[in-house]
C-alpha cells in the first residue's frame, strides 16, 4: 500500500496504458531523496503491469550499485541478461557491439563467473519495501585526430544504445515492455549512455523505461522527470496506521512525526525502533539520522554478523559465494548472517544478498574502523575469482603506491577500454597511476586515462589529466600524444586556434610517421578559424620535415590569395579521393572539408553521401555529425532546403546525445543561410543567437548579410559585407558568395568603386577553381558593374551548363530581367523573370519572389500568380525525420534498414510511415516511388 501517492501513480498508469492501447513509448526519471519511496513506485507499476488484463507485459530490471559504478556494463547486464538470446535477431553490427559492450563474446561477466541462469540479482522483497511509500559548416568541419577524437573513437557505445532500442523495440511487437532502473546514479557510465540513447529515442514501441534517482545523481540526461516529494503530516499518520504501529504512545508517535519530516522510510525505522520516537540530534538531515538509527540496529548484532555485514557491504554486488569465501579467511561464515536476516537488515535469495535499503550497507561499511575496512578489502581480494573484482579491492586495500596493484589495474582498464567502458577504463587507469611508484609509468597512465576519459566525451578530465600527465612525461612521443588529447579537446570545446597551435608547437616531439597528421589536422583545425599564421606554419613545417602534404599547401595558398596554386592542389585531391577512397574517416573528412572550400558540390555531395552511408553502416554514431554537417551544407547550395534541415536535425539530435554540444550552433549555421534566403528574420536571429561566441560560425554573418539584402537593406548588407571582407576566413567558396553580395550591395547603393576589390576576388576565384557556378556567378558580378548585357548572357549559359546552385542561378535571372527591362526590352525580361520567379517559389525564398513579380508586373505581366510545384509542395507538409524515412521507404528499403541507418527503432520507422502517407495522399508504401521523391 503506498500513500500519499495518488498522483505519481497516475502519472506511471496513464503511461502503461498508453503503452498498451497505442504503442506510445516514454521515459521518465523518479527523482528524490533516500528513503522517499521511488522503489516503492516501481515495485507498484510492475505489480500493476502484471494485474492489468490484455497483453503480457515484459518487465526487467537493474538496480545501480556503487561498488559497481567501476564495472563496465553491469547495469546493462542486469537488465538485458534475461532477454539475452534476442541479441541474436539484431542486425549484424548491433548485435556484435551489444555482445561486446556485455563481454559476451569471451568470458566476461561483471559477475565473475558464466552464469547459465543468468548473474545474481539483488533480493525483491515480496513484502512491505523498505520505501514502502512513497541523459559542419565549411569553416568548422574539420575532424579530430581519428586516434583520440571522442567522435571517432566513441561509436560503439552509442551503436550499443542503438542495439537496445532495436532489441527492445522487437520485444515490444509481442507486448508491452516495462525497463525500471533503480539507484540509477549508480550505474556504471557505459550502462547509463546506452540505456539514455535508446530512451532519448522511444516513440511508438509500446516501451515504458523508468529510472529512479537519489536528488544530486543521474543529471543533466534530457529526459522528463517526476520530483517525489515528502509525505505531508495527514498520509504520515496514514502510514504509521497501515504499518499496525499502534502500540507508540502519544508522545512517541509526535516524536516520530516530527522527525521524519515526511520521509516514508524514517518513519518506518523510527516507528519501528525498540525505543521509538529516541530523540536524534536534530540538526542532520533525514538520511543521516535514518543511517545513525541503522548504525545502532547494527551495533547491537553478535561481533561476526558485524563482520559478515561489512564483507557484504564491501563486496557491493550482492555475490553471496565471494562473500563467503572471504568470511572464511576472517573466521566468519554464512550462519553468522542469520541474526542480521532476523532484523530485517538483509535478506538472501539463492546466491545474492541484498542490503534492504542502500542506507543499510553505508551504515555497516562507514560504522567499521578503517582498519577492519582494509582487512575485508584484503580478504575480498585475496579470494576474488574474477579479475577486475581482484584489482578493485587490492586498490582498495593499498596504503601506499604498489607497481603490482597498479599493474593489475591497468589490466583491468585494458579489459573495461574492450568492452566500450571509457569512463570505467579512465578511472581506473587514474587509480594505477596514483598507485605507481615510476614517474614515467604514471605519466604513461595518466595518459591513458585521459586518452579514455576523451573517447567517454568527458572534456574537462580529459584535459586535466593529459596535462597533469604533461608534469611527469619525459619521453618526447608521449609529449606529443598528449598534446594529441589536448588538442580534440580544445576543439570540441570550440577552441579551434588554441588546438591548431598545440598541435604545431609540439609536433616536434612525434614520431616520424605521426607528423604528416597532426600538421594536417593542425592546419585544418587553423583553417577552420582564420588563423592565418598557423596554416603558413604547418606548410613550413611539412616542407622542412620533407613531408608533401596536398591539403596543407593548398590551404597555405588560398590564405595568402594565390588561388592559382592553391585551388587545383585541392582539386587533385578531391580527383585522387574520388578514384581511390582514403582508408581513415580522418582523411575522408578532409578530403569532404576541401570538397566544401572549393566549393565542388558534385564531388561534395557525392563523397560526403558515401560516408555518411558508410558511417551508418557500420555504426559508427559518434563520427556522423561531422559528415552529416557537410552534407546538409552541399545540400543547401543545391537547393534541397527540406533535405538539408532533415540533415541538420538529425546531425543536432545526434551531436546532442554524444556529448558535443558545441556542434549545434555550427551547423544552425548551415541553416541560417536557409532561413536567410527564405527571408525568415526571427528564425535566422534565433540560428545565429550563440554563433559570435562559438569560434567557427562566422560564417552566420553572411547568411545575415544575405537577408539584408534580399530586404533591400543594401547600406547594412554593405557595411557588414565590408567587415566579412577582412576577415581571414574571406579565401572561401562561401565568403565568395559573400564578395558576390558584396558586389551587388555596392551597386546597389550607388558606389561601383566598392565592387571593385570583391569583383577580383571573384574573379581569381572563379578562374582558379574553373568550376562553371563560380565563373556564372563572376560574370553576374561582372554584368552589374560594366551594365553589360553580354556578360549576363554569358552567366546564364554558364548556370545552364553547371545545373547546381539553383539559387545563384535565380538571382542572375533576375538581375539580367531587371537589366532587360531598364533597356526596355519588356518581353525579352519576362523569359529570365519567369525563370527565376519559379525558381525563388520552389525555394520558398520569400523577399526574391516578391523582387521577381514586381518585375515581372512591371514589365506589363499581370499578377504573377504563385505557382504550385507538386512534390515539393508534398515534402513541406513532412517532419524532417518523416522526410528522411520516406524517402529511404521510396527506394525500397525495409523499416528495419531505415530504422539500422537512422537511429531509430523499426516500430518508430513506421509510425513515421503511417502519419507521413495521408500528408502524401498515399495509401502504402508500394505507392510511393509513384511520387518521385
């Protein structure tokens, strides 16, 4: 019976149901302090799953443990132990990187032994519980170093999350599926990432996941929570009254009232107590006071119970044989637990025994003098079958540093880096470092564990540990390596120029082999903030190290302005690239990075497709933002407006669950320019709000400057356009774009003396790259300076060979209709007008649309009647993410591929489906290739 609880359990019943009836997936976070009742709620929603007729409910659960927060996926081998023989019907890389991240293709249990029934669970008490009421736009899409970079090297355990949402999501088609996480701010960091992957992406599986948590842990996940508050003094009584606690006088039922404050487990403790009501100093919170009453429950117990109460509390897991066998080298045995099964205090099951609340073990564990504490840790060490058990209580039990110990853990953190635990493998590479006598070993460790804690996401350790490994390193390579590590830090935190210049000042240090890459990372990380100096450096660099290296000198020479020789360097390799694929994602996102500064979108689009595809395919979650950033941006310029927010979104949603927040103003970026071009003020002004204080997203001021001008606000685009122009990052395809506005917005105002720098710029541009959008858009420029026909002739023919840059192509229509009808040649203006008119619809470029119908009206055409463009119309009715799936549905592919590419649950790929075919006036899908998406 749970009292005082009316509301919160509505809340869970109405999420059952709605998992029943409709297949509405949720998830939800019970968050409050010990004691509060959040495990008493979820022994309620799963007994309540279990009364409430139609389908069978699947319930599993995990509980976190503290002593397993070092232990690599123990919360996820909790919970999908049961289910285990379904890994089989995941798709192919799911189901290997959910094996691994479980150690079930070797030996592995976080249990210490191959258990055919499954690992030990804690106890479920089956009466009253103790709580018994109540988480690239072209100027920043450079990539880390492919050896450390967290999005490179972090992809198994996001693939794994992906596993479990599929995993989950088949099950579901069978029935609805309850997941209760109980003591969730004790899980091990690899359980928690994956287990708030598959949450953060629940729609329609008929899946209800629920995690409970103590107030400060467990935070910051992104997933709706439920505060559970204390009892007030009205369900206090009711409590005490269900409790049959008649027998407290007045004086001490008040006495308890007005201790527990409302917290259901003191209330039960202090009611329960042989002297009930005692006064406790009243100035400690409730836990506190719960655990001193716990402390002298335990005091009281024979001397050997005592101390088979502290082995179970040290050994943490709940293993019963490992407690045992290190009571008998103490002199204790399994009888001395009956007198604390007697007082309620634990309770055994089979091989597990269980603390009844979390405040129990703490209580016995920090009662203990340290003395007895190190000699269990001894004990538990000592008769330890399973390795990591072994390295973690000889840690435990070390009082001084011990290669030995610190050898063992570092093994230990060998094997926790192989199963996908970063976190895990990083702190436990600390431990061996602080445990190491040899100043260059524990450099070395240190390093591996900042190494680990970057491939985890975890910038800030990472960072503090590679340069407290800095103060010890002596051997130059290791220098060089953690400046590695310190340098993708600094550039997922946006600082692009601080990890350029780390990486050139110390390359130096490195091995032979290791040079070519960090100065071409250097220089790229440099490009991708205008610095300059940098990039000249990392040439130099190369050239004296007698290293050749196409990317670098192309850069070097596009900064200095000689596009003659630095456009042709990127092209070559953008050629080589395209007929012989780089091996390392590393080199492809260069080669994609160079594709966008030359502005090759043929090329552009084709290769950044292709590693998109191919990160999708082999499940490599954390790499995509990068690929899915240029993509979008290639998008963009060929005027895919729709595909290209699908692309961002998706790229946003992704950056967002792994970790690297900075990504999202880059690539709202890619989307200003959009939002610039549909004249859509508010929503560029929202896309651009952070963009000055992240390094990189300069280019938000030329998707700005755009709209200013296509408002006619041609004073402040030229102003601005005239800021862009000094900015160093000015040597790209898209600040071409800008000198080109710089260009109209100059003539606009009456002051062609300004075109002129900009024009050449374009023009050098242009003639260097050789691409035909470019030389179309040179001539335009040409045409609006000179007033010549001719060249607005030429641009056009230039655009009709391109075929890309539709919008480019629009606005030289138009300008060349304007020039047309200022000669007035009226009917000759209507063909280019027309043109682009529907070019700027299609687009939805709102302020270019109203330009080309006033023309049009001027030249004596009445009312330019908005035009309907069928299937893209349809498209602008879809979701991004329904845009994405029907899509993939038009070719062919099965919900349960999409699902596999896009990071979704085969049932979600359906839903999506299903709402998107009335929105295209389908039926099925067989009917959608008809449509010709």
């Amino acid at each position: 019976m749970l009292y005082g609880r009316e509301a919160e359990q509505g809340q869970l019943a109405e999420m059952m149901s709605e998992a029943r009836a409709s297949r509405r997936s949720g998830a939800l976070v019970l968050r409050g302090e010990a004691g509060i009742g959040k495990s008493a709620l979820l022994e309620w929603v799963a007994a309540e799953a279990a009364r409430t007729p139609g389908h069978e409910v699947t319930v599993l659960r995990a509980t976190g443990f503290e002593s397993e927060s070092r232990l690599a996926s123990a919360g996820l081998h909790q919970l999908l132990w049961p289910v285990r023989q379904r890994i089989n019907d995941l798709p192919a890389a799911q189901a290997m990187a959910l094996r691994r991240s479980l150690g079930m293709s070797g030996s592995f249990s976080p249990y210490g032994q191959d258990y055919s029934e499954g690992p030990p669970r804690p106890a479920e008490s089956t009466s009253a519980p103790a709580e018994s009421t109540s988480a690239p736009a072209e100027s920043s899409s450079a990539p880390a170093e492919s050896t450390v970079s967290p999005s490179d090297s972090a992809q198994d355990r996001f693939l794994g999350g992906l596993a479990v949402l599929t995993l989950l999501s088949c099950m579901a088609d069978e029935g609805p599926v309850l997941c209760l996480i109980d003591d969730a701010q004790w899980l091990d960091t690899t359980s928690a990432e994956t287990l708030l992957f598959a949450a953060r992406r629940l729609a329609a599986e008929g899946v209800v996941m629920l995690f409970a948590t103590r107030e400060d842990g467990f935070t910051g996940v992104g997933l709706p929570e439920l505060q559970l508050s204390r009892l007030s003094r009205e369900e206090a009584e009711r409590l005490l009254n269900g409790r049959h606690l008649d027998g407290l006088t007045p004086t001490a039922r008040d006495r308890v009232l007005n201790q527990a404050h409302g917290n259901p487990l003191a209330l039960i403790e202090f009611g329960s107590a042989p002297h009930a009501g005692t006064n406790l100093p009243s100035p400690l919170p409730v836990a506190e006071r719960v655990t001193a009453a716990f402390r002298a429950r335990i005091a009281a117990l024979p001397e050997k119970t005592r101390l088979m109460l502290l082995i179970a509390a040290a050994e943490g897991r709940g293993y019963l044989p490992a407690t045992i066998a290190a009571g008998a080298l103490l002199g204790a045995g399994l009888a001395d637990l009956e007198e604390a099964e007697r007082a309620r205090l634990v309770q055994i099951t089979g091989s597990s025994v269980a603390f009844r609340h979390p405040l129990i073990s703490s209580a016995t564990y920090q009662g203990a003098s340290a003395a007895r504490r190190l000699e269990v840790h001894r004990a538990l060490g000592e008769s330890a079958t399973d390795p990591d058990c072994r390295a973690r209580h000889r840690a435990a039990a070390a009082m001084a540093p011990d290669e030995d110990v610190a050898a063992e853990l570092e093994r230990a953190a060998d094997r926790a880096l192989g199963r996908t635990g970063y976190s895990t493998a990083a702190e436990l590479y600390q431990q061996a470092a602080e445990l190491t006598p040899d100043i260059d070993a524990r450099a070395r460790r240190l390093g591996l564990a900042a190494n680990a804690y970057l491939r985890a996401g975890r910038l800030a350790a990472a960072d503090e540990l590679a340069a407290a490994a800095g103060k010890y390193a002596e051997a130059p390579e290791e220098h060089a390596r953690l400046a590695r590590i310190r340098a993708a830090v600094e550039f997922e935190r946006g600082e692009q120029s601080g990890a350029a210049r780390l990486l050139i000042d110390n390359v130096r240090h490195a091995a032979a082999e290791d040079v070519p890459g960090m100065l071409r990372t250097g220089a790229t990380y440099a490009w991708s903030c205008g610095d300059v100096a940098t990039i000249k450096r990392s040439a130099e660099l190369l050239r004296a190290g007698g290293h050749d290296d196409k990317a670098v000198r192309g850069l070097a020479h596009v900064v200095d302005g000689d596009y003659a020789r630095g456009l042709p360097l990127l092209a070559e390799l953008i050629a080589t690239a395209r007929s012989a694929p780089f091996e390392t994602a590393e080199e492809r996102l260069h080669v994609i990075t160079c594709g966008l500064i030359l502005g090759d979108d043929a090329a552009t689009l084709d290769l950044a497709l292709t590693e998109a595809r191919r990160l999708r395919r082999e499940g490599l979650i954390g790499s995509l933002p990068d690929a899915l950033q240029a993509l979008a941006q290639v998008q963009t310029t060929a005027g895919r407006h729709r595909d290209a927010e699908a692309t961002a979104a998706e790229a946003i949603t992704i950056a967002r669950d792994t970790g690297m927040a900075v990504r999202k103003s880059r690539i709202n970026v890619v989307l200003a320019r959009i939002a610039a071009i549909e004249g859509d003020e508010n929503r560029l002004r929202i896309l651009t709000a952070n963009a000055a204080a992240v390094p990189g997203c300069g280019l938000a001021d030329v998707a700005v400057s755009l709209l200013d001008l296509g408002l006619g606000r041609y004073e402040t685009a030229l102003r601005r356009l005239d800021e862009i122009a000094g900015d160093p990052r000015r040597h790209t395809s898209a600040n071409l774009l800008a000198a080109a506005d710089q260009v109209e917005a100059a003539v606009r105002t009456g002051q062609p003396a300004r075109a002129r720098e900009p024009l050449g710029r374009v023009r050098s541009w242009a003639d260097a790259g050789g691409l035909a959008w470019a030389r179309a858009v040179a001539f335009r420029c040409e045409a609006l300076v000179s007033d010549s026909g001719e060249a607005y002739e030429t641009a056009l023919r230039l655009h009709e060979e391109d075929g890309g840059r539709p919008f480019e192509r629009a606005r030289t229509e138009l300008l060349y209709g304007e020039w047309l009808r200022r000669a007035r040649r009226r009917a000759d203006a209507r063909v280019p007008l027309r043109s682009a008119l529907e070019i700027f619809e299609r687009l939805k470029a709102a302020p270019w649309s109203e330009r080309a119908r006033s023309e049009l009206r001027a030249t004596g055409e009445p009312g330019a009647p908005s035009t309907s463009y069928g299937h893209a119309d349809l498209l602008d009715r879809l979701t991004p993410q329904e845009l994405q799936v029907v899509r993939l549905a038009a070719d062919g592919i099965s919900s349960r591929e999409i699902a596999a590419q896009l990071f979704l649950s085969p049932r979600t790929v359906e839903y999506h489906l299903y709402k998107a075919y009335p929105k295209l006036g389908v039926a099925s899908r067989k009917e959608l290739h008809k449509l010709h998406l």
